[in-house]
C-alpha cells in the first residue's frame, strides 16, 4: 500500500524493492519514477510527448522513424515502468495497438494508481515474466519490440542471450525494428557482446549513446537498434546530434570495429548487465 514519506513524495513496497514517485520541481504535472534509489522512468501526465531520459529520447526518434508521421504500429514492450514509452506511442500515433509487459504486480499498480495512463482499449499492460511472454506471442506479430528491462538497475541474465534475441526476431515482422535500452560502462563489454549477439538474428544493426559513455568515460545508457533491413541510420543519425542531448550513432566499419572482439552470448553463458557505480544516481527530491 502507498504511503506518504513526505507531502510531495509518494513511496511503496514493490517486488522489485522500494518505489518512489517523485513530483519533478520544474513541471507541476511530471514524475520520476524510482526502484531502489534507480531511475526508472520519467512521466508527464498533461504531456506525454515530453520526455526527460535522454536515453528515452532516443529510442522515441527510433520510433518516429519506424514508420510514416501518425501512421499506427503494433508494439510490443518488454519493461512497463511508469509506461513513458506507450504513452509517447499513443499521442504520437493514434490507433496503434500496443501490448506491455511488466514482471512487477506491485509495480503496476502503484503506477495504475499514481500515474495513471489513459483508458486506451489497444493499450493492453500485462503482469508476466518478459521472456516467457515473448516465448508465448505468434510471428511476426509487431512492427516494434522495445526491450527496456530492469531488475534494479540491471536487465536480467535471461534476457541477454542470443536465444532471446531469436524470440524477438521471430515476433517482428518483416520490416520490423527491435530497440533495446542498455546500461553499461566502461569497459563496456556488455554492450559490445550485445551488439554480437543481437547481429546474429537481426544483421542491420547501430548503436546510439553519448559520445562521454562510447568511449568508456562515463557508466550509461546506449541503445541498440536492430532490424533485418532497412534501418533509418542517416535520419536517425542527423536527429540524434541535433536533440537537447545530442548522441553518436555507430553504425557499419565503425560498430564493426567496436564490437570486433566480442561473442555472442547464448542462454549458457549469460550474464545480467553491469551494476552502475556507486553514486551514480542523483534526483532532486
């Protein structure tokens, strides 16, 4: 049951650890979504088109570019949160029909009840382990599957494996687009991998971070974009350097080089994503 720590924040006990909804100071009807001290998602009610995350910004270009301005998509979304992604989906193009995953019950309902998202009958938001419910959709099925997992601040082992990655590419239709949200640092071997992996089953493959977190700098968010053909690399490359934060995108020779040394990961070997340091979160309560 929520409870309020203080007049502006409001906290819960969710399977996945402590949740917090943070009102955001500088917009009277936004939100921050929190797991344990973690990020996980920024909201506005009255504008769902704005988007904080720099790394969701991201993935939301991706999403501009998957098909014509408006035109509706069937999408899958693996990660629920706080539903910043379906929500952008929705206002953006009207009509798409969209199914979300989220493994944490409390969650969702802390989020049903906070943040509530807009009665829409082709938004679906089912509780269920996202592998399992890949495993259990027909092929190709979606123009779109987000893979934004977190158990804290880690995607889950399961979900890193090339017998994932096949799951995924089973369910996309032809043209589809796979987009996943991963937070690595420096090494950055985990990225490296997944671009191994991911390229196996979907070969048009990129890549698109902050400059500071592609050269090892800095612990962040990449996102990885993957498609059988096709993919949108010059427009997505143009709308990205020009974005309030502004991202590189690798692509071709260059991501060639990047993930020159990594193996592609199978269900055996498989390991959750990097921890982020100590001290890396940091959200004005």
């Amino acid at each position: 049951m929520g409870r309020k720590r203080r007049t502006d924040l409001i906290a819960a006990r969710v399977d996945g650890g402590l949740a917090e909804v943070s009102p955001d100071p500088d917009r009277p009807h936004a939100y921050t979504l929190l797991v344990d001290g973690a990020p996980q998602s920024h909201v506005d009610l009255t504008d769902p088109t704005h988007l904080e995350f720099e790394y969701v910004r991201r993935m939301a270009i991706v999403i501009d570019l998957a098909a014509p301005p408006g035109e509706p998509l069937r999408v899958l979304h693996l990660g629920g949160g706080a539903l910043t992604l379906p929500r952008y989906v929705t206002a953006t193009r009207p009509g798409s029909t969209q199914r979300v995953v989220e493994v944490d019950a409390a969650l969702v309902e802390l989020v049903r009840r906070e943040l509530p998202w807009p009665a829409d009958p082709r938004l679906r938001v089912r509780v269920g382990d996202a592998r399992a419910v890949l495993a259990s959709a027909p092929d190709a099925a979606y123009d779109l599957v987000v893979a934004d997992v977190f158990a804290g601040a880690r995607t889950p082992a399961h979900l890193t494996s090339v017998e994932f990655a096949a799951e995924a590419a089973r369910v996309l239709r032809p043209d589809g687009t796979y987009l996943v949200n991963i937070a690595d640092g420096p090494p950055l071997r985990h990225v490296r991998a997944q671009v191994a992996t991911v390229r196996t089953v979907l070969p048009e493959i990129c890549v698109v971070a902050d400059s500071a977190v592609l050269r090892g700098r800095r612990y962040g968010n990449l996102v990885l974009v993957a498609a059988r053909t096709g993919l949108p690399v010059a427009d997505l490359t143009r709308r990205a350097a020009g974005d309030w934060f502004p991202g590189r995108v690798l692509h071709g020779g260059e991501l060639e080089r990047f993930a020159a040394e990594a193996r592609v990961v199978p269900d055996s070997a498989a390991q959750p994503s990097m921890p982020p340091p100590p001290g890396t979160f940091h959200v004005a309560r």
